[in-house]
C-alpha cells in the first residue's frame, strides 16, 4: 500500500511531455505552394521577341543591352525590365 501513493505523488511531479506536433500534410503544402510560386516567378522571365522587333534590357533603370528577335531570359521584376521595339 505504501508503494501506490508514492508512484501516483511521482507522477504527479513529473513535467507534462511537450507537445510534438508530428510533420503532416499541411507542412507539405506549404512547401509544395512555395516551390509552385518561386517556379511561376523564375518562369515570368521568359520573353519572346518576333522578327520584326527589337528590345532593349533595362536593369534597374539602366539600359544593359539591346536583343534580336528570338526566345530570351531577363531577371524577374522588379530586376530587369525588358521594352520591345517594333523597327
């Protein structure tokens, strides 16, 4: 009899066992959404120039290069800024 009420006044005692809040499907998402939305932004640099026009490369205000018609790549906003010129 002695032996109970020590291990319940033991137990008593003891700090509570924190909270593991275990990784689920929410921590999922919000990796997938991230990776989702840093691939649209790199994808928004994409640019297409037809044959008929020219464009000119601003970076931050200062014009880096002029570009021929074809597929490009320019730093997303607000990086680079790309105006296209019909000539």
């Amino acid at each position: 009899m002695t032996g109970a009420p020590d291990n319940d006044r033991q137990a008593s005692l003891r700090p509570a066992a924190p909270s593991r809040r275990l990784p689920g499907k929410s921590s999922h998402w919000i990796g997938a959404l991230a990776v989702a939305l840093l691939g649209a932004y790199v994808a928004n640099g994409f640019y297409v120039v037809n044959a008929d026009e020219h464009a000119v490369v601003r970076r931050f205000g200062a014009v880096v290069g002029r570009v021929g018609p074809g597929m490009h790549f320019r730093l997303p906003w607000p990086v680079d800024r790309v105006d296209v010129l019909k000539t």
